[in-house]
C-alpha cells in the first residue's frame, strides 16, 4: 500500500520531505536541546536518503509502455504552438510530458491546423485530440474527458471601428475566424453572414496586421498572444467575452480503455506540478504569501540576512529615488519644451473637463484667445466653439472622453474670423486602472478644408457623381451631381443612410459588397439599380478605390457612380437579340459555327452537336473527331492556307454522324474583321450535300441510261424497219413476183388457141397461185402481229399475253404456265398495250440471260391495282445487271410502266430465279383515260 502511494510522488519531494521535517522540528521545538535536536535531524536525512532509490523504483514500470497517438492545434497559444524555431511547445504539451511520467506510457505529439486535426481524428488516425470544446455533434464521433479549463473567446476589431458589443452588433460585417471552430454556427445563427475561414489563428492575427480583416473572433489567451507578439495590440479593442466554453481531451467513441487511461493519468498528477506548468506560460502572479510556503523554514534561515540587506537597500533606493525624480523634472521640462513649441495645441484637463491643467502656447495663436483666460474660466473653450458645431462636440467629448474620441469644428476667433480644428483626445489612467485626466492635441486645418472647399467645388461642378466614404464604411459627402440625380440632401445619404435609395432586389447584395469591399481593403466596382430623382430605377456602375497613409492605413474611400441604365437596355437588347439569333441558328436544319482568331472553335449550334454526337467541350478537344480519316490532311492543308491569306472558301469533306455514319458536307467559311481589317471571328456552316450527290450521280446515270435507251430505240428502230423490209422483199417479194409469172403464163395461154391440155396446167398454176396468196396472207398477218398483235385489241389483255406464252413455248420450248383467275381486266388501251409489251420484254430478257426452263405467269387485282407478276426459275438477276447503264431492256420496262402512272419491281435471288412485278392502279369506276375507248 505505501508502494502504491509512493509510485504517485516524485522521489525528489519524498527526499525533500524528510529535510523540511527536520528544519521545521529544529525551529518549532525551541524547548529540546541541541543534541536532541542534532539527533533528529540526523534520523530524518537518514530516512530521505533512502526514500529515493525506493521513490524511483517506484516510478520504473515493469513492462515496456505502449503509445498513445496525441493530435493538439499547432497554433493555439498558449496550450500549443511552434517557436521561431518550429519546436512545438506550450503548456499542453508540458502536461502531457507530465502525464508519461504518470503513467509510463509514451505519449506521440502531433500537431497541425484543427480543422485538419479533427478531420484525422475523426477518421481514427489518433488515439487522443486535445484542448477540445463538447458540443452536441462531437458527442456522435467523440467521448470526453472532464474539463479542466474554462476559455473565453470575445470579438476583436480595429480601434477606428465602434458599435461593436454583442453578436448583434456584428451583423453586415465580415468576421474572421478560425476553420473547424465550434462557433462559426453560433456566429451564422446570430446573423453574421460574411464569415472569413482561416486555417489557424496565427493566420487571423497576420491578416489583422496586414488590414485584410478588420473583426475576428479567436479564444482570448490565443488572440492576446498574437497580437502582443505582433505588435499591434494598440491597434484592436475587444468586447466583453460572448463565448465560455471548457476544454476536454477526447476520445473515439466507444474507447473506454484510452478514456480511463488518459482520465486517471490526468488526475495523478499533484495539482502543484500543474499550476507550475501554467504559470510557466501564463507567468506569476505577485502574491507575497506565494506558492512555496513550504519553504519557509528556508525564508526562515535568510531572514536575518534579508534584514540586513534592507537597510543597505533602503539607503540605495532613496537615493535613486532622487535621482528618479531629478531625471523626471529633467524628462518633464524637456516634453514642456517641445509641447510649446510645436504649431498643434497641446491640452490636459481633469477627468470631468472642469479644470484645465495645460494648455500649450499655440492655443493663443489659434484660438486668439489668453492661455490665462481658459485657465480661469475652463469652459470657454467651448463658448469659443461655433454655434452650430457646438452640441455636436460637446455630446461626443462627454460621450467617449473615457475612450478616446476624435472631433472637428470651427472656433471663432475674437477678431470674427473661423479656423477648423481637428481635435483628438484621450484618457489617463493611473496604475489601477482609474481615469482621472484627458489629454489631447487640437490642430489647425483651415488651410487644409479651405482646399477641401475648392476641390469641393470642382467636384460639384463636373457631370460624374462622386462620392467618399470613411474608413469604416459610412458616407460623408456626395457632390450636387449626386444629390440632384438622387433629389435628396446630403444629410438624408450621410452614414448607411443611402441603402433606402438602392433598388429592393439589388439592396442586400450591394450593402454586402461594400463591406467585403471595406474588409478586404481593396479598389472594386459593383452594379445596381438605384431610386432617380423622378422615382424611377437605374443602373448604375459604382467603382471604389481606398486612400491609404503612409502606414498603409485606409484613411478615405472615394468613388465614381456612372449611370449605366442606357447602355444596360442596349446590352439586354443586343443581348435578347443574340439570343433569338441564337434560336434561329440552333433551330435550323444547317450545321453553322464560329471559331476564334487563331481558329479555335467557340460556338456549334444545336444541329451541329445533334449530328455529331459531341458538344463545344468534346469538339475543342478534339477538333478533327467527326471528319473522315482519308480527308484530315486535305481539310487542315487547306484551312491554314485560307488562314494565312484571311479569306473564306468553301470546301467539301465526309463527317460522322452520331450514329457512325460519315456523309457528305459543304463546308463554307467566312471572316469577320474589324475596322482596321483585323480577322475578328471565322463563321461557317455545313451543308449535307449527301443526298444531293447521290441524287446527282442517280440523274448522270439516269441521263447516261436515258442517252443509251435512245440510242438502242434508234438502233431498234433501224433493225425493225431492216428487218420488215428483208421479210417484205424476201417473202412478200418472192411470193408477189411468182404470182406476177404465173399471171402472165396464164395470160400468154388464154391469149393463144385453147387446147384441152393447156386447161389443165392452167388449172394447177391456178392451184399454186391460191396457196402462194394463202402464204403470203399468212406473212402480212405474222409481221402485223409482231408489230401490234390484233388479238391484243380484238379479245384483250389476258388472251393476248396467252398467245404470245403460247408462241413463246412454241418457239423457245421454255414451258410457260398462266393463272389468270380475272374474267376482265380493268385497263385502256394504252395500259394494257403497256403491259402487253413489258410481258413481251421480260419473255425476252428471260430467252437471253436467266438460263430459264420455266416461266409462271399471274395476272390478279390487288389493293385497287392490277397485277401482273413473271416468275422464272432461272440463274436470278443481280443488283448491277438491274441497274447497269447497258439493262436497256429493264430500263424501257420501267419507262412503260411510269407513263402510264404504274411501277415495276425487279427482284433475283441466285440460284432461284427473277421475278417481275407489274403494278398498275385502277381508275375508279365510271372514270376512263383520255386515251381509252
């Protein structure tokens, strides 16, 4: 048990515990005698003696420690953050060394930004995050520890700036504050729209310094640091404290184990360790009772000496004391020389103005008036102040004396003549804190407004409107340009007055801007629409540009507004009128699109991309995609050359088609260019032009058929006369001129005697002559029908076509079967001599080329048409030989069958035959061609 006890206590206090026993029973036993106490003494040294190897075996642990991995904020002074050096330090980071020493375990230190720090903790890449706030959503990823210290965060800004209290007053202003902090939602909630995230506080305070945040809201002992060690304390004020919140070492949840380890290690620690740690990095406070009353059998040992010391010190000190004061007379005559001989008025009062302390001799050069004068009747110095500025200052002195304040007014001198002062005062307190004077400097800027006037002046005379602001925001002058366009007074637009005049829509959004405008300290220009004169909105363009002192400072903001409402219209006018352009070109059936000067492409319209498949991303990344392989070198060698030359072309070039598919198109370009000639834009568009050339080579080869069915018809012609006349001359010829000898043998006969004999022979001529007529009857009849058939016209379509099958069979000896279930064929004459001869060609075409044994013949009406169908089991035709320049015959099949407002269908199948399909419509009933009977 007293092992146990003992592993808690450094070995060090056991050894020293021994020690303050002895001196405090030496001391406190004044009865014993020496060697009493001389024995005692010795006994209780002994002892310490041997506490100390006990107290360190005590703290050695018998099995090698595990580590626990710690994540803490790298710059979150005074608990964690980096020297000069970049060693992290501070008091956590003290604790946790106190904590290893505890519990033997080793405690792995990382540190980094906190929103990076929770961000890792939450994903289980530590064991602990330290100096952490419990809210109610880390309840779901974290378990905590108990607090062990209370922080307070307050608002900081810049001296310049007042109205700052709470958290309402905070609202329209960018805030600055601290990625992953645990407020940023109480800040949003309470109405603060502009929060400014930083990485780390050190990052806030650095932006503070350099005046790209005017508010921030940081932990106090983190943001009194930085600031102090940045050196512009003196530049920010703070509010009271609005957040309280105690820091908590976490856990992940659910770990019970790390949880307790870290609690009870914690805990162990002696409360004394831990408050030497903090006044390590907080420093001491003086309290002459102190810390160490455990030491006071050493105070004890040297208070003789400290006595001794005292009178030697006390002569010391009064003697620097006079020279303290000699040297202060010394250092006060030197400041009253320079206080009266500078050009400002240099002033002292007591805290409640009612007596004047000093006053500088530059008062009687500025204010005309007696030193002496204000000394016995302090409150002239406000009779001097002009009447109408008066209340003014007098309302502000009363009101912020206790804070400083900054004021300007006229006086009016004895002689009548008015000076501007500028006057600045500020309190003085004294070592506890008391205001008990004011102090300030007035100085003369008459020649300065006077200046101010005339530019003024200027200002109000040239057509802009102009306005300045001060640094904090609010308006102080508008010139008459201004006030005349709005039709108010500049007390009804001084301030955050204007924000009424801003168009309702356009109000939030423009206030904001100007206070990001105003944080970040930077030249910006904004649009709005603000209430005329007449009350009617315009645009305006407000550009505004900061005037910095020497520091860098924002002193001034100025700016131009310039009514933008005409060139608004025109812009929404050309802008309306693009967009219907834009309608047209994206809704038309042509491709168009437009390029750039160096020929990048800019624009594709709707049908473009809809072909394509590719929108204005995809093209530019990929500017020769859509077009054919084969024409890429063509197409780029030709457009660098119109390029270089500036002139537009047109050219022709295969794309592809969403659906893969390339076709034909005719690119035209053309430039726009500038008044001075320069290439400002490449437009262009592209035509299909794939249908078209199909058309056209269909048409050449049609007219190429066309040319050749009229050569054949020409050469038909030619061999059909050739042939009729051989048959005439050979046969009619032959025949006729036999009939001509046997008439004139018979003439010679009945010319001479009649002789029984000559009868006879006369009689078998006669017999020969019948035959030869018979014969050539026979002949007329075979020709007249092969240049029109009379069955055709005497009986009809069908029995003609089955006499003409018949003859076919008959001369071809190719079997031909005709199922013809129609009694009567609703046709003309001139259709069914179009049919007739159509049926004629095929028979032909089936002798010549289809290698045929049998032919099927079908004639049926169907749908309202006539149809007659050729079916033969022949070798079958092909594509080529269908539509081949030399298918004369098919050609005129198809020419008979379009005159008379029917179609023919040509189909083969190799190896099967060929089929020809004749469709005629039928007229209605009643209704009969011109050219029928």
């Amino acid at each position: 048990m007293f092992v146990g006890w003992y592993g808690r206590v450094k070995p060090g206090v056991l050894a020293m515990a021994p020690i303050f026993l002895a001196f405090k029973y030496y001391f406190a036993n004044p009865i014993h005698s020496l060697a009493v106490k001389t024995r005692e003494i010795t006994r209780l040294l002994i002892f310490s003696l041997a506490l100390v190897p006990l107290g360190v075996m005590a703290e050695t642990p018998g099995a090698t420690p595990r580590t626990i991995r710690v994540v803490l904020d790298n710059a979150y002074a005074p608990y964690s953050f980096q020297s000069d050096e970049g060693k992290l330090q501070g008091i956590l980071v003290d604790q946790w060394q106190a904590w290893e020493k505890e519990t033997g375990i080793k405690a792995e230190i990382h540190a980094m930004d906190w929103d990076e720090a929770l961000r890792r903790m939450r994903a289980g890449e530590f064991d602990v995050i330290d100096s952490i706030v419990q809210t109610a959503e880390r309840q779901d990823y974290f378990d905590f520890t108990p607090a062990y210290t209370t922080i307070e965060a307050s608002i900081y800004f810049r001296k310049d700036i007042s109205g700052i209290t709470d958290l309402a007053s905070l609202k329209g202003f960018p805030v600055g504050v601290k990625t992953g902090d645990q407020h940023i939602d109480k800040l949003k909630a309470n109405g603060v729209t502009t929060v400014i995230l930083f990485q780390n506080n050190d990052a806030i305070i650095k932006a503070a310094k350099e005046h790209t945040i005017n508010v921030f809201v940081v932990d106090d002992p983190s943001a009194l640091y930085l600031l102090n060690k940045m050196g512009i304390e003196a530049e920010f004020r703070h509010s009271a404290p609005i957040f309280r919140d105690e820091l908590r070492r976490a856990v992940r949840k659910g770990d019970v184990a790390t949880l307790r380890t870290v609690s009870e290690g914690f805990a162990a620690i002696e409360p004394g360790e831990l408050k030497q740690i903090d006044e390590k990095w907080f420093g001491r406070t003086i309290n002459r009772y102190g810390r160490y009353l455990t030491y006071v059998g050493y105070a004890a040992g040297v208070a003789m000496l400290l006595i001794a010391a005292l009178v030697g010190w006390n002569r010391t000190l009064r003697k620097r004391v006079l020279q303290r004061t000699a040297a202060l007379g010394e250092t006060e005559q030197r400041f009253r020389q320079i206080a009266e001989n500078i050009r400002e008025v240099f002033w002292l009062t007591t805290a409640d103005l009612s007596n004047t302390l000093y006053i500088s001799p530059a008062y009687e050069v500025v204010w005309g008036r007696s030193r002496e004068s204000l000394y016995r009747e302090p409150r002239s110095f406000f009779a001097a102040i002009h009447s109408e500025d008066r209340p003014h200052v007098i309302a502000i002195i009363e009101r912020d004396r206790e804070q400083g304040f900054e004021v300007e007014y006229r006086v009016v001198r004895p002689d009548g003549s008015i000076r501007w002062i500028w006057d600045r005062g500020f309190p003085i307190r004294d070592e506890s804190g008391r205001f008990y004077r004011v102090a300030g400097i007035a100085e003369d800027i008459t020649d300065r407004k006077l200046a101010e006037d005339r530019l003024r002046l200027v200002v109000d005379t040239i057509p802009a409107m102009v306005f300045t602001a001060l640094p904090d925001g609010s308006v102080d002058f508008v010139n008459q340009r201004w006030l005349q366009y709005l039709g108010l007074a500049l007390e009804d637009v001084q301030g955050w007055n204007w924000g009424p005049t801003i168009h309702p829509e356009d109000r939030a959004r423009s206030i904001n801007h100007w206070r990001s405008t105003i944080a970040a300290g930077q030249s910006a220009e904004n649009e709005l629409r603000v209430r005329r004169a007449d009350g009617v909105y315009r645009w305006i363009l407000g550009r505004f540009v900061p005037l910095r002192d020497e520091s860098g400072q924002i002193i001034k903001w100025y700016g131009v507004s310039t009514d933008i409402d005409d060139r608004k219209r025109a812009e929404d006018a050309l802008r309306r009128s693009e967009d219907r352009i834009r309608l047209i070109i994206d809704t038309i059936p042509t491709m168009a699109w437009s390029l750039r000067p160096d020929g990048i492409v800019d624009f594709l319209n709707q049908r473009w991309m809809d072909y394509t498949g590719l929108s204005l991303e995809q093209y530019v990344e990929a500017p020769t995609g859509p077009i054919h392989p084969a024409d890429i070198p063509r197409v780029i060698e030709r457009w660098l050359a119109q390029m270089a030359v500036g002139e537009g072309y047109d050219d022709e070039m295969r794309l592809r088609g969403a659906d893969g598919e390339y076709r034909r198109f005719l690119v035209r370009t053309a430039p726009l260019h500038d008044e001075q000639g320069r290439i400002v834009k490449w437009y262009g568009v592209s035509i299909d032009i794939e249908d078209r050339q199909r058309a056209e080579e269909k048409l050449k080869a049609t007219s190429e058929q066309l040319r050749a069915l009229s050569a054949r018809l020409q050469s038909a012609r030619e061999e059909e006369g050739t042939r009729i006349a051989r048959e005439i001359h050979d046969e009619l010829g032959s025949a006729l001129t036999s009939l001509k000898w046997d008439l004139e043998g018979m003439e010679k006969i009945l010319s001479g005697p009649k002789p029984g004999p000559d009868l006879e022979s006369m009689k078998k001529k006669a017999q020969t002559m019948t035959r030869l007529v018979d014969s050539t009857i026979d002949v007329v009849r075979r020709i007249s029908a092969e240049m029109r058939p009379s069955v055709l016209d005497d009986l009809g379509l069908a029995p003609a076509i089955e006499w003409h099958a018949g003859l076919f069979r008959d001369r071809t000896g190719i079997a031909v079967d005709c199922d013809f279930p129609l009694d009567d064929v609703d046709l003309n004459q001139e259709q069914s001599t179009a049919v007739f001869r159509i049926f004629q060609e095929a028979l032909t075409n089936i002798l010549r080329h289809s290698r045929a044994t049998r032919v099927e013949v079908t004639m049926v009406e169907r749908d309202d048409a006539f149809v007659l169908t050729i079916r033969d089991n022949g070798r079958g035709i092909t594509e080529e030989e269908k539509s081949g320049q030399t298918s004369i015959g098919l050609l005129g099949m198809r020419e008979r069958a379009h005159l008379i407002g029917g179609e023919i269908e040509i189909t083969g199948i190799a190896g099967e035959g060929t089929t020809v399909t004749v469709r005629i419509p039928l007229l209605a009933p009643g209704v009969h061609s011109e050219t029928g009977n």
